[in-house]
C-alpha cells in the first residue's frame, strides 16, 4: 500500500488476534528494504520519519502467520 507523507506519519495497526507473528516492512519503489517492524502486540503504532529518507515514493508491507487451531 502506498503512502504519502512529507515529514512522517504514524502507522496504526489493529485487530491482529488471529495472527501468531506480524511484520510491517517499508521498501523504495526499487523493492529495496530500508526498514522493518516485528509486531507482537494485537494493535500496534509505528512513526516513520522522512529525516533520513530521500524524496521519494515508499511502499509499505504487512506480512503475517495465521496461528493454528
């Protein structure tokens, strides 16, 4: 999912009951990897910032494992 931000943005993710393990990951549009997150909590919040990024466009990435039974 994309996202636009100038300066940073916030992040929320809720409702992760269902899932053993969670990580969110941001990529350039390149596909590179500039930073990932290990969710443990059922509703996470992240700041990224955009001091240490280049002007660009990012992408953003949840990944997650279904617990069992």
């Amino acid at each position: 999912m994309g996202c636009t931000f100038s300066t940073g943005t916030v992040i929320e993710i809720k409702n992760l009951d269902n899932f053993e393990s969670s990580i969110l990951v941001v990529e350039n549009v390149l596909g590179e990897q500039l930073k990932s997150f290990d969710i443990n909590a059922k509703d996470s919040k992240f700041e990224l910032s955009a001091a240490n990024l280049t002007p660009g466009i990012y992408y953003y990435r949840l990944s997650q494992k279904k617990k069992h039974g």
